[in-house]
C-alpha cells in the first residue's frame, strides 16, 4: 500500500486510542505529513528506534510498538522453549506513554509464552543492562528517547549480553515484524492473564539493591573521598528523569553526602519544562543549577539526561561564572585522575586498557598511552565497547580500565555494558574530591594537563535532515564525498583519509585494507595541522554527526579553529 491507502487504514482501524484519532484528524490535513508518517516503516537497527510520538508506521506510537516486540517475540520463539523461559526484562523512562508502552511490550511477549521481568517504575537504562545480565534473560527491552525533545519516545532491544542488541538479530527482529500482515490484529495478552500464569513479573528494589550494591564498587579511593568529599558541594539535577530514583542512594553509599537536588529539575515531568531539550551538553539545561550553585556557593554541578545513561557537568571558572564541560574533556580528566590513582598506588600495569570510540577525543589516548598502557579505538556505540571488554575477559590479555564516548557516554564496571550516568557522576565526584586535596578546582585540573600534553578541543554537531527524503539525502552526501577524494579541507592538507564502509585508508594516494573494525558508514580525515574531521550519518535520528577535533597551543585558538573546520564541513554538506 501507498502512504495515502495505509493512512486510510489507521483512519478506520478499530480500537484506535483517542489521542491517536484526534491526531489523524488535526495532523492528516497535511499531505507532506502522511507521506512521512506512512510511507516507510521506522527504522528499526541495533540502536533500536526512535520518533516522534504520532500516528503513523514511521513514528512511535502503541502500534509500533507491538509491531516490533512481535519481531523480537519470533526471535526468541524460534530460540526455543529455554530462550522463552530466560525471558525478556523491561524498563521505562518519564516520557509521556512510556509506561504505557513498557507494558503492551509485556503483554504481547506473554502472549507469546514468554516470561518478562518489568520493572514497576521509571528506572536508568544502566540499570536495565544490569538488569538483563543479573537475571540471565534473552533479552531486554528499554522504552526511552534517551535525551531528546519531548515530542519523542523510541523503543531500544538489548542482547543477553546486557549491551544493545547485535547486526545479526536486530535485523532478524527487523525480519520478522515485516513479516506482520496486520500491524492491529497483533495479540496481546492481559496483564492479569499473565500475572496468574507466572509469565509476568515485577521488579524493582530487589534489583535496585543489587546494582547500588555493584556501583559501590566505582569509585576506587575512599580514603580520599572520605578526607576530602566534604569539601565539597555537588549540585545534582535528573533532569526530570530516571537519575532521581537512586542517585541519593548511590551518592551517599559512596561517602558523598553534600549533594544538593536541583528541586524544579527533580519533578518526574515528561514536558521537561525547565529545558527545550534535556541534554546535559547544551549549557540552558544547567540555568537552574547554576542559580542553585551561586546561592549554595557550590562550584560543581552534575547532571543526567532523562534516562540517566548521559552525565554532563557544569564548573565555576576563575572569573566566577560557569563553564559546560565537553564530554571529551570530562573523559579526559577521570581517565588521568585514574591512571594517577593507578601510579601513585603502585597498581599501574602495562595491562591496562582504555576503550573509546573513533570519533571521540585522541587527548585521553595520548595519556594512557603516556602512562604506557594499552588503548582500543571501537565503532560509534557502547555495544562495540562491550564486544572489546568480553573479547580481553575471554583472552585474557587486558584489564578495563574505562570506556568512553564523547557523547557524554562512561563506564567503569562492567557490570552494565551500556554508558552509565550514575557510574560516572559517582567517579566525577571523586575526581572533584582529588582536586579538592590539591586545593584546586576541575577546571584546574584540566588546565594542568593541557599544560602536559597540549590543548585539545572537540565540537560536535547534529545536521538535521528531517522528512522520508532525508535518509536518501545522507546517502547521497556520504556517496559524493567519497567519489570526491578531497585533498584539501579549510585550505589545509588532508595526509590520511579512513572509509569505515569500504574498510580502506589511503595515505598519500595510496590506499590499504583497514579491516580490524566491521563495516560502518564513516569517513575520518586527519590533516596537515593535527586536525581530525569525521562523519557519521546517525543511526536513530535524521542527522549526519560532524566531528572535529583540534590541536592548538590555548584553548581560546583550539575553540576558533574547531568553529572554523565545522563550518568547512556544513559546507561540505549542502
């Protein structure tokens, strides 16, 4: 069918919410809508799916939802009867339906035959990898929009690995709910039903005590902490989210009780009234905080995106004001403060590893490898930083140190194998404490290192391309800059070039195989300057990520010449 006969099809669909029929009427109007809500189905891979919160096969609604987790129903049926009895676990974030969703999800699993695990409230998403790990189960499914406006919920699948699911069955699941014929006759079964079969069970602080339990085991100088974390006050905001639910727990098990809530931010709101976009990169979401922090006189503040797998932090600056920090700069001060806890305890072996993605920060690279341990460069997302942690336990021939993402993203333990917020805002407190006993502040602390191994600076930035022709958009672009070969960016030199989806690198036009990653749609240029650019369609939303990364003598030439290469890149797009 084409988009006009299937949005006639919901028009007539029985059972349809009321919310859902208003919005066929009011939004139907449009011509251009119905052809992006119902003209392709929503893209569905291993970092699950993503949309706005509308009718429509191309969006996330109730239908949508039960149209996938039949996917992974017939993925874990045809995994036989033991797949079926390890089960599904399920967690839940603030966003508006997402209970709502949690529980259809649950329903057509037990319709299935299928145990689940769901939680009786919102929880971090960390906290469902964990979940999925300690209770054995075949799967795990998270309903969140992760950091994204309100209009927008999704839908993401984990392996019983507790990272996100793999290529293989993510596509498998992919495979069999395009299988559906009706996307409103799948069978869901009563929550009751389930409840009496034993099929359906609830969790929630016996798992919570279980992963406080585990976090406690983060942090790895509590003499420090208990000389110094008084000295501090932590202004800690969940940003209407998940992180409310244990970070009190989590903060005060670890000896950090001067932590100050940021009451209009603590309000469970799925409007996320107090920020256009609850993302703790963007400095509005930190205006709260930062009024808190002057009337408290705190000099640190600490936030979570709603589903509290982000954490971002905002610090006083010398001049009195407060400065967002990036994600690679907060990666690069935990991951020198460990390796000096390492040193300075006589722990540091060559044995360790530091694990990051291709398109985050090289300054935490040029320290480890400093202190002389091992580094590994993965694919864009946690599950790749997961494959190498099991790949050293099974081999044998590494130690974890930490895994990063500039995407605000951290991991400590491996307990989870997803990025956790709450590890790292726990490690963030101890790293404040370690400068709180040299009498400095983190921004100091990064200062000191720049002064070590030189001034590094990142920008990345989201180019939107909205609508059912923006997918076919990014393809085009990514085509014709690799048909293009370029010499040259921002008039400089380009000496390396890396397509991850031809697994080529050509230096000086000669071009080798580069096969130690899989496949990916990324292209890497390093040039002349020290200057590295990346692009990476992403794989939820309609945007192409524009990376730079720069070295510069200070930071304030580091800043002007990262603003300078991406608007060299936006260029490169249009």
């Amino acid at each position: 069918m084409n988009a006009e006969e299937t949005f006639k099809k919901w028009q007539a669909a029985p059972d349809m919410p009321d919310y859902l029929a208003a919005q066929l009427t009011e939004l139907g109007q449009d011509a251009t809508w119905v052809q992006d809500a119902f003209g392709q189905e929503i893209n569905f891979g291993t970092a699950g799916m993503r949309g706005r919160l509308e009718p429509g096969i191309n969006r996330i609604n109730v239908f949508t939802i039960k149209w996938v987790t039949e996917g992974l129903a017939r993925l874990i049926t045809e995994n036989g009867a033991t797949a079926q009895k390890r089960g599904v676990a399920i967690s839940f974030d603030s966003r508006y339906h997402s209970r709502e969703f949690a529980q259809i999800a649950a329903r057509v699993l037990g319709a299935h035959g299928i145990h689940v695990y769901l939680f009786d409230d919102l929880r971090p998403t960390p906290e469902l990898s964990f979940a999925v790990r300690h209770l054995h189960a075949f799967a795990g499914i998270n309903i969140t929009a992760s950091h994204n406006a309100k209009q927008y919920n999704g839908y993401k699948v984990y392996g019983s690995d507790g990272a996100q699911m793999g290529p293989e069955n993510a596509n498998r699941v992919f495979a069999h709910a395009e299988q559906v014929t009706d996307i409103f006759a799948i069978k869901a079964a009563p929550v009751e039903q389930l409840r009496s079969q034993g099929l359906l069970q609830l969790i929630g602080e016996d798992l919570d005590e279980a992963y406080l339990a585990e976090l406690k085991t983060v942090n790895v100088n509590k003499p420090l902490i208990k000389e110094n974390a008084n000295k501090l006050k932590i202004i800690y905001s969940p940003l209407h989210g998940t992180g409310k639910m244990l970070y009190e727990r989590a903060f005060r098990q670890n000896g950090f009780t001067n932590i100050i809530p940021v009451p209009s931010q603590s309000i469970i709101d799925p409007e996320f009234p107090t920020t256009k976009k609850p993302n703790p990169e963007y400095r509005d979401v930190f205006d709260p905080g930062v009024a808190l922090a002057n009337e408290k006189q705190a000099d640190l503040i600490i936030a979570t995106d709603p589903d509290a797998d982000r954490m971002g932090a905002c610090v006083r600056t010398e001049k009195g004001d407060f400065q967002v920090l990036t994600g690679n700069q907060i990666a690069t001060l935990m991951a020198y403060y460990l390796l000096v806890n390492l040193k300075d305890s006589g722990q540091l072996t060559p044995n360790y590893e530091l694990i990051t993605s291709i398109v985050s920060s090289q300054m935490p690279l040029k320290i480890a490898r400093d202190f002389g341990i091992k580094t590994k460069s993965v694919l864009t997302g946690f599950k790749f930083i997961g494959e190498e942690v099991d790949r050293m336990n099974k081999a044998h021939d590494g130690q974890f140190l930490m895994g990063f993402e500039e995407s605000y993203g951290y991991l400590f333990k491996p307990f989870a194998r997803d990025k956790d917020a709450m590890q790292g805002a726990l490690m963030f407190a101890e790293v404040a404490s370690y400068y709180a006993s040299r009498k400095m502040t983190v921004l100091d602390g990064l200062k000191e290192i720049w002064q070590k191994y030189g001034t590094s600076y990142e920008i990345t930035r989201a180019i939107e391309m909205p609508g059912i022709g923006g997918q076919k958009k990014m393809a085009a672009l990514m085509t014709k800059l690799r048909a293009a070969q370029l010499t040259t960016i921002n008039g400089v030199q380009v000496v390396k070039m890396q397509d991850f989806l031809t697994q080529e690198e050509t230096v000086k036009g000669q071009t080798t195989a580069m096969t130690d990653l899989p496949k990916s749609n990324v292209l890497k240029y390093f040039l002349a300057d020290e200057t590295w650019l990346a692009l990476r369609p992403s794989g939820t939303e309609p945007v192409i990520k524009a990376y730079v990364g720069v070295n510069q003598p200070d930071i304030t030439t580091a800043e002007k010449a990262a603003s300078t290469y991406q608007v060299a890149l936006a260029e490169l797009l249009k």
